[in-house]
C-alpha cells in the first residue's frame, strides 16, 4: 500500500511541476502552422480560400456537428465575408470568422471569435506560394494562451496537427480535381 501511496505522491508532484514549468517557460502568443503542396495552379487553389464558403468545404470543424447552425453575412470572397457557427456539440462549440484581407491568389488572412465553449479571439492566415507547376499552401494560426491553456500546449499541437493536416489534405483533394 505504502507503494502505491509513493508512486501516486510521485505522479502528483510531476504533473505539477510540469504545470508550473508549462506556465513559465510558454509564451502566452501562441503560433500554429502546417504546410501542404498542392498539385494545382494557385489561381485553383485560391478558388477554395477566398471566400468563406468555399473554406467551409473544407474546414475540417464542420464535420463536428451536422446539425451546426451555420450563418453568412457579408459579400462572399471579399474583405468582411463572415460565418459564424452554432452547435449543441461542446467539441465544435460557437463562434465567428470573418476575412479580414484578401490578396488575390495570395493570402487570406481571417479573425476568428470562439463564443463557446470557451471564450477567445486568434487570426488565421492562408498563404499561396508558387512552386514550380504546384502550389505551397500554409496555413497558420495565431492567439495568445492563459496559463491554463498553457499547460495543454502540447495537447493543443497535436490536435491542432490533426486537424490541419486533415483540412489541408481536404484542401489538395478539392483543388486537385
């Protein structure tokens, strides 16, 4: 008994020392980005990014929810294009995401505001670079962290690495055709 009463005393003090670790040596900004090339001119790809509809085909979050309740507003594929999205699903929550800049065949960089499940604003961009007869799409994301969500970093990053690698490979699927 007295063994197991260590191993847990053990267990408890790394979890927190990681926590207090986490919290100091992680900068509140965080930056998450993956990249993919694509087989396909980029003036193709950009027919996929410009406007939020044609990212919401394929956002790897709208298959969260099914039933999500999806609104457009604004004019589609230019500067104030905007979706917001409500769920009963905790995992795809509420919130908004409208572009924010529009660089023909380039870049569009986006603000998202999460409502719930927890409350919070990052930017997003997607950049189009030229690579031989294919294209390099990277798409990035950027947000600053409470000390909570400082701890879950690493938990982040892997989530967010699923679910970008799962978007972008939607993405090349779509712009390949």
């Amino acid at each position: 008994m007295k063994t197991i009463l260590k191993i847990i005393g053990v267990i408890i003090l790394l979890i927190i020392a990681y926590a207090i670790i986490a919290m100091l040596a992680f900068s509140k900004d965080y930056h998450f980005e993956k990249s993919v090339v694509i087989n396909a001119p980029k003036e193709k790809v950009w027919q996929q990014i410009s406007s939020m509809k044609g990212f919401n085909n394929w956002n790897p979050w709208m298959k969260l929810d099914p039933a999500m309740k999806i609104t457009y507003t604004g004019v589609s594929g230019q500067v104030g294009d905007k979706y917001c999205w409500d769920s009963k699903n905790d995992n795809a929550g509420a919130g908004c995401q409208e572009i924010k800049e529009l660089i023909l065949n380039e870049k569009q960089k986006t603000k998202m505001t999460f409502i719930k499940p927890f409350e919070g604003e990052a930017t997003s961009e997607i950049v189009l670079l030229p690579e031989g007869n294919a294209t390099k799409v990277t798409w990035t994301m950027d947000t600053e962290q409470n000390s909570m969500m400082k701890i879950m970093r690493p938990m982040m990053d892997y989530q967010m690495g699923k679910s970008y690698g799962e978007g972008l490979d939607n993405l090349k699927k779509l712009s390949e055709n």
